[in-house]
C-alpha cells in the first residue's frame, strides 16, 4: 500500500471502512497501480480477500506485492487469499472442457450469458465460516478489471448484475468490501464501457479516477488522481467531497502532491 | 548466483526466488535461477537460453526483436510472454518489414518458430527473410577464426566459404548466435540451410480450414479457434510450457501471426461497425494471452487497425495487448510532400509498453520517433527538427 494515498484517503489499516463499493477507474493512463494498493492494504489490514485477477498472471501481483511489503503466496498458503487467475483458468476451460461449472464458463458459450457462476466462486470463497479461531477483519472482494468482462463477450447489464449480487452479499451481508477496476474509453465511444461505468459511478462509495495528463506525457508527473467521496443513495446528502493529486509512480511506491506542485518543477 | 548478478539487481533476488521456488508451474517470468523441479539448491544452474537476455530493471526474460533499435525503444527487447501488437501502415508496405525482422532473429538466435498466416504459406514467408549482416567488428574475430581452419581441410567450407566468417558460438547448431539483436540486409534473402537447420511449424489457413471440423458453439470464428488449437498443441507437445521435465535445453518459441482480423481469417470486424463477431478477436487475444503467460514463447501480431470500424475494438485490442507499436507510413498522405519529413517514410508510435511485474516501467525520452527504409536497411531517428542532426538510436 501507498501510505501518501493512506493519507490522503484518510484510511489506515486498523480503521477501514467497511460495507463500501470502491471504484477505481482510469482513462488514458494506466490505473493498475490503485489495484496493488488496495490488494496490499487489505492484506495488511488482515481482512480476507478475493482476488478475480483477470489482467495479469498471479506471479505478476505477487512481485509487486513484495515490494509494497506483503507476500501473496504467504497469504494464499494461510487461507487470507483466494486468488482467481483468470488467465490460467481460461486456458483450462477453453482447452479442457469441464463437467462441473468453472467459474469462467462464459468463455465457452457463444452468447455469454450471465456471470451466476462467478459470482458462486466469489461466494464460496469469501462465506465467513464459523470455525473458532480468530477469523479475518472482514471480507473483501477485488476485481482486476471488469472491462476485460466485456472484451469476453459480456453484456455491461450482466457485469452490473454481478456486481450488484456481490455487493448485496459482501458489503450489506457480510459488511465486507468490493473494490473493482474499470477502463474509461473516454473518446473511443465504446458505449458498452460507458454503461457499465456509469452505472458503477452510481453505486458507489469512493471513486478513484487515474487520468493521463492532458499535455501529454511527463517524466515527473505521470497522471492525475481524482478522488471522489459519495453517499449513493441517500436524498438528502451533503456535496459530495471531491480531491484532484497529481502522482508520480516509483520503483517501489507512488508519491502524490497538489497539481502544480511537483518536486521536479518547484 | 550467478544469472541474478548478470541482470545487476542482485538485492531483490534472494525474495522473488522464494516466489519462484514455490509454484510447480513454468511461468515466463521467473527469474533464471534453481527451479522446485530438481534442482540442486546448493549449485546455482545457470539456465540460460540463446538469444535471451534478462531486463537490466527486474531480471525480465527478453528476446530481441530483430532491430536493435526497436529493442532499445522497448527497454532493452521484449519480454518473454507477451504479446508485440504492430498496427500496420496503411499499405502494408513497412510492417512486414517488423514481422520478418522478428522471425529472422528467432532463425539466427536458435529459436524455434511458429508463423500462422491467412495470405500467405508460411514456407514462402520464410523463404523471404533478411539475410543476416555481419558488421565490421565481428570481421576481426572472424579473421583469426578462419586462419584457424585453414589447417583443416574442409571440402564443404570451400563451397559455402562465407559461413566462415559467421561467428563461432559454443552452443549447437551451426548458426545459433548467442549474440543479443542483429543486424539484417533486407536486400538479400536469408541462406537455405538456415531455414532448413531450423525447427518452424507453419499455419496456412485456407489449408487447415478445409478440413471437416466439429463446429464449437464458442462464438470464436473457426479460423481462430484453429489457430488458437494449434497455437497450444505445439506449446504442449514441444514442452514450451515447462510440462516435459526431462527436456534438458529450454527453448523460446517466437510466434508470428500476420493480418490478424483481416477479412482473410473470417473475421468481418474490419468491414462493418457492429459485426455478429466482435468479441472474437478479443477472446482470442485473452486466450493467446494465457497460452503466453504460462510457456516460454514471445508473439508478434500484425493488425491492420487503421481498417477496424470500431474505435471501442481497437482500445480493447490495445489493452489486451502488452507492447503496441504503431506504422504510419507517409505514402499517399500529405505530409509526402512536407519539407519536414523529407528524409523519412514514416513515423514509429510506440503507444503502449508493459509494466511487468512492477510499478514502473522503461521508456525511452526520445517521444518523436521516424523510420527510414534505406536500401538494405530499416532504421528508426528520434526526429527534431530543433537539432541539427537527428538522433541515431542504435
């Protein structure tokens, strides 16, 4: 975890929040960064995760993570973590047809139905089972990305609906967390992307927006962070409270500062 | 040990072998070092491949990709498991250029090929590449060499008296170089018996498609599904994929795929807006994507997105993908006849790079990228015209 995006978050380990829909979305940039952070954090914050890592293979993460001070395997081998390797599950599915339903059983359908199977992955991994010992802080649900969903075929109403399953059972039933990456296409008129970010928007709690400079690319300044707090579904609402950084990422953590201000440029 | 101290980052090594030594599976981004399947802890097995060399920033396994200068622009080649996304130009003139570079390294360095075409037989497609170049340093080493054998009489080197000057390397075959990043002379075709001493399969479309296949319900149009089949028979049976343990000398396998999401392959996704199959190329580049991850192989695709009706396909093929360079090439369009570009034939836009297996990643500063074909060369400038001279590359 990144402890300047700690602070700006106003989040520790120790106090996270809990029941909340965190979105992550970036456009024109990379925003895979924001999935390391809030993966480490979790972990450190001894909460149990599930990961649906569909991006990138698990040893990716795992490197990562060991920079930012958490070991995935560790973590995975103590029960903490359950990892969904979407790639090597794919291959498996796609080659090996199997009996009992996988998870990924979308990508053997011609019309992708809906995602019941995934989210029954998603259930039985994160169901709070009452064993005695110290159980973990609370569930947490991470999904890298939702908009490769809709690269498989997807329908943007289907990945709403998982979310929404998810959310219904990890955050209002076990008071546990969902946090979801989503690609803006900005100017690319993907129209499927924008439902699903919209509606996404709507849902949630906190929406971390990763944007590209608009002056193009910078040695000192790689992005933009845009950090929106809101209270969905309530009428009457205060303003929701809204903060832009600029970030910088570094081998081994992303320092953040207030537009303008880069170290590079004072 | 020893392959952690070449790549020069040797303080991170020791907690990402710990990783690496505990899952059974090969994946391509382990770094080189004792695998759980044997090894002798004690001894450091220096498992090194030809024609591979590791990322200077995390020990990353990277092949070159047949223009050195290309390499440097991609942070020192590409990286073993991921998929290099050509957007072509738009005649397709300069981008098979790209696609013939990659596959003459894979020849020159020892690697084994798998060339996947809808337009052209693969046999013929070999038949055409580059002939590689020996440069003036190496003439030297060769010199000594060839007064060495003068001593013995060999009928055959007579005949093919120019293999004398290639470079004598230790590993087999009588032309794998262990060399990293070539220089080729497009002028000339590569010689017979490289083709023939190499190991390459060949996916010609019209001739695997005609054959009766059970139709999948998968909404993959056949010609991919076929490739995709192909694609991981071969990872399987040739044990890129780390299955076959008894298999001693590791291998790359360069796969080369030409015209992906041309009409050629059955795929309309270049001829309408909304076509019944626009998620299939999708889907086939998340499974190549898998087939990758998990073997020791590289892939090149060449695409020609300036034909993609659909602006939302072409940002999604770009995320599936982890290096994407785009050709522009000058012919036909206006900036032909500006003064400014009158030395050049096109501009490189290098539009994505991976970050694997970290936050960051290598880029280079040089953003205005032009490409020259010279008569036997393909050369890349950082172009300014603020200078006085443009900036050589490699």
């Amino acid at each position: 975890m990144f402890p300047e995006l700690n602070n700006l978050l106003n989040t520790t380990p120790e106090g996270a929040e809990q029941g909340k829909l965190t979105l992550l979305c970036d456009a024109k940039t990379d925003g895979s960064f924001l999935v390391h952070h809030f993966l480490s954090f979790y972990l450190k914050a001894n909460c149990k995760v599930c990961f649906v890592a569909l991006v990138q293979s698990f040893s990716h993460y795992n490197m990562v993570g060991q920079k930012l001070g958490v070991s995935l395997t560790t973590a995975r081998e103590r029960g903490q973590l359950v990892v969904l390797e979407g790639l090597k599950s794919a291959v498996d599915i796609f080659f090996r047809p199997q009996e009992e339903p996988h998870p990924l059983q979308f990508l053997r359908e011609a019309n992708a139905g809906d995602l019941q199977p995934l989210y029954a992955f998603v259930r039985d991994a994160l169901e709070p089972v009452d064993c005695g010992e110290a159980a973990w802080r609370c569930p947490v649900l991470l999904v890298d990305d939702l908009s490769v969903l809709l690269s498989l075929g997807v329908g943007p109403v289907a990945v709403l609906d998982f979310v929404h399953y998810c959310r219904a059972t990890v955050c209002r039933e076990w008071k546990g967390n969902v946090v979801a990456l989503v690609h803006d296409s900005g100017d690319a008129e993907d129209e499927e992307s924008d439902v699903l970010l919209n509606g996404l928007s709507h849902q949630s709690h906190l929406i971390l927006r990763a944007e590209g400079l608009a002056t193009g690319f910078c040695k000192d300044v790689h992005g933009q962070l845009r950090i929106l707090w809101r209270r969905p579904l309530q009428p009457t609402t205060p303003r929701d409270r809204s903060l832009t950084y600029q970030y910088k990422i570094q081998d081994k953590s992303v320092s953040f500062f207030a537009k303008g201000m880069s170290p590079a440029v004072l | 040990m020893a392959a952690a101290g070449t790549c020069g980052t040797g303080t991170r090594s020791t907690g990402s072998m710990v990783a690496a030594a505990s899952t059974n599976n090969v994946t391509s981004f382990q770094r080189r070092g004792p695998r759980a399947s044997g090894a002798d802890s004690g001894c450091s097995r220096l498992v090194s491949i030809a024609g591979t060399r590791p990322s200077v920033r995390n020990g990353q396994l990277l092949v070159s990709t047949g223009l050195p200068a290309l390499d440097q622009l991609l942070g020192g080649g590409l990286a073993v498991g991921t998929v290099l996304l050509i957007e072509e130009d738009k005649y397709n003139i300069y981008s098979p250029l790209l696609f013939k570079y990659f596959l003459a390294e894979g020849i020159v360095s020892g690697h084994a090929l798998l060339v996947a075409s809808a337009k052209e037989d693969p046999a013929d497609i070999l038949q055409k590449l580059p002939a590689p170049l020996i440069d003036d340093s190496y003439k030297k080493e060769c010199d000594e060499d060839v007064c060495s054998h003068k001593m013995e009489p060999d009928i055959k080197m007579k005949i093919a008296w120019r293999y004398q000057l290639l470079p004598k390397m230790e590993q087999a075959g009588p032309v794998s170089s262990s060399r990293f990043g070539h220089y080729y002379d497009i002028s000339k075709r590569i010689p017979q018996e490289l083709i023939e001493t190499s190991k390459w399969h060949g996916f010609f479309l019209p001739e695997k498609i005609s054959s009766a296949f059970n139709v999948e319900s998968c909404s993959l149009t056949p010609g991919y599904m076929k490739l995709l089949q192909f694609i991981q028979n071969i990872i399987y049976k040739e044990g890129f994929d780390g299955s076959n343990p008894q298999k001693k000398q590791k291998n790359i396998l360069r796969i080369g795929i030409q015209n992906l999401g041309s009409p050629l392959w059955g795929d309309d996704i270049c001829c309408t807006e909304n076509c019944d199959t626009s998620h299939s190329l999708t889907k086939f580049l998340y499974i190549l994507r898998g087939l990758l991850r998990t073997s020791l192989s590289a892939c090149i695709i060449t695409m020609p997105t300036h034909l993609i009706q659909n602006k939302a396909v072409i940002a999604r093929v770009t995320n599936l993908s982890d290096t994407v360079v785009g050709l522009e090439s000058f012919i036909g369009s206006e900036k032909e006849t500006n003064p400014l570009y009158k030395d050049y034939h096109g501009l490189i836009h290098i539009r994505q790079i991976p970050r694997l297996n970290n936050l960051i990643y290598d880029i280079s500063d040089v953003k205005d990228l032009a490409f020259k074909l010279k008569k036997k060369l393909f050369t890349i400038e950082g172009w300014r015209k603020c200078l006085s001279f443009p900036l050589e590359i490699s």
